[in-house]
C-alpha cells in the first residue's frame, strides 16, 4: 500500500503564526503529505484557558489559510463544550476517513517531549503516525537533536520512540498509524506567548505572522492585557 498521508495539526492558534505554517509546509513538501488540516482547540485539557475567544482563534486559522488549497481548517474541536483529547479527535477523523488513510499528527519536539501527559497516549499510535519536526533551538530539547533529547525523556515515553521510529518518511505511506517520524526544520523563533506579550506592550507584530491576522489582531483589540 502507498497512500499519500494526510497531515494533522493541532493547537490553540492563541495567535496562529508563521512557526505553525512553516511546521506544515516543511512536514508537507518533506513528507509528501496530501494536505494538512489545522485543528485549533476548544477547552484545552492541559493548559490555561487561551486569550482570545475560539470564535477569534478560529478566525485567524481562516485568514492565515486563505490561498493555500494544501491547507485545511478542520473546526470540529472549537464547536464542542467540552475537554476535547487529541485521541477523541483523532478517532473520529479516522472513522471518517478510513482505515486505510496513513494520518500523521504534526508536532515541534517541544510538544512531544511531552507526549506521555496525554489523554490515553499510547492509543495515538492506533490511530495515527507522528512527525516530530525538530527546531535547532526548540528549548525542551535545549537545541539538541531529538535523538539525544530523548534520553532524559518518560522512560515509557523513550521505549516508544526507539520501538517506532521510521527510517524515511517513505514509511509513512506503507501503513495508516503507528510510527514515528523525526525530521529537521529550519528554526523560526516565533511563539504566541511572545506575540501575545508584544501586543500588551503596544510593539509591532508584523513579519512574525500573515498580514491579514496582524490586521484581525488589530482591529478586534486582542491581547492588550495578556
Ligand atoms: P504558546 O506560546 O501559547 O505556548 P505556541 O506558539 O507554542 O503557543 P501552540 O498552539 O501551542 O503554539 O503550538 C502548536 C504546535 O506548533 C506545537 O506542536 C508546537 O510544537 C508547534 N510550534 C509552535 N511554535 C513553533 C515554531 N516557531 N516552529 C515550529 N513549530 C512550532
């Protein structure tokens, strides 16, 4: 079997940044992904609650998409009430897409160093592969490559990693889940925290996200007190 996989993205967007957009377009052209579809968030089981509404976050998805037919906004996880888990997410996508369709959950090295806090985690790999796309500065892997990172990492968290691994990512599309993918990107030192930060102190965002969120970001007033 050799299906081209499908790229799964999620995450508050709490703004969406050009970190997010490069994360898929280098998991795309690298992987040879069909598409990626960004999820963003409802009520985040692990964290705060974001800054702006999942109304304004999913709008600024929308604006940063626009023009990119590879892209995809996938709204389910903003319009439930509840905790939303990657898992649950992840199970009805695979229901509607078959089980043969290779799925990818996209992450930076950051997010899965961390993995092992999920909601039932070890199901991932029955529903989905997972690319980690490593930064050269990503702070939780201290500008290591993951490989060595992994070392201090949850014990069952590193069995996973080394029992897993995919050699290239031609392997993503010889099965629908289960491996794991560690590929390099260009580091892009963008995070949300930080332009959420620049907002509050009235500084310019632009360069670090698309025109059209700046332009949502500032006419909607968002992130003047973060
Ligand atoms: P915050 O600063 O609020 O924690 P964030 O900018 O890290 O937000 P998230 O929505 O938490 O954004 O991240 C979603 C995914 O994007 C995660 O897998 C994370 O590793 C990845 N990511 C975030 N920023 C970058 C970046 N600059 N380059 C590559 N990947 C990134």
């Amino acid at each position: 079997m050799s299906i081209a996989p499908i790229g799964i993205l999620g995450g508050t967007f709490d703004p969406i940044h050009y970190g997010h957009l490069r994360l898929a377009q280098e998991t795309l052209e690298q992987c040879g992904l069909a598409a990626v579809r960004f999820i963003p968030s409802g009520t985040p089981p692990h964290r705060d609650a974001p800054h702006a509404s999942a109304q304004q976050r999913l709008e600024m998805v929308r604006l940063a998409l626009q023009g990119n037919p590879s892209f995809i906004l996938d709204e389910r996880e903003v319009h439930r009430n509840d905790p939303c888990y990657t898992v649950d997410t992840l199970t009805a996508l695979r229901a509607e897409l078959g089980a043969q369709q290779p799925l990818c959950l996209l992450m930076g090295g950051d997010a899965f160093m961390m993995l092992h806090a999920w909601h039932e985690w070890k199901h991932l790999f029955e529903l989905t592969h997972i690319v980690v796309m490593q930064r050269a500065a990503c702070p939780s892997t201290r500008g290591r490559p993951l490989g060595n990172a992994i070392n201090e990492a949850d014990a069952a968290l590193r069995s996973e990693y080394h029992a897993r691994l995919a050699p290239a990512p031609s392997a993503l599309r010889d099965s629908p889940a289960g491996a794991i993918l560690v590929a390099d990107m260009p580091a892009l030192e963008i995070s949300a925290t930080d332009i959420r930060r620049r907002c509050s102190e009235e500084r310019d965002i632009r360069y670090l996200l698309p025109d059209a969120v700046v332009n949502h970001i500032q006419s909607h007033h968002l992130y003047m007190k973060c």
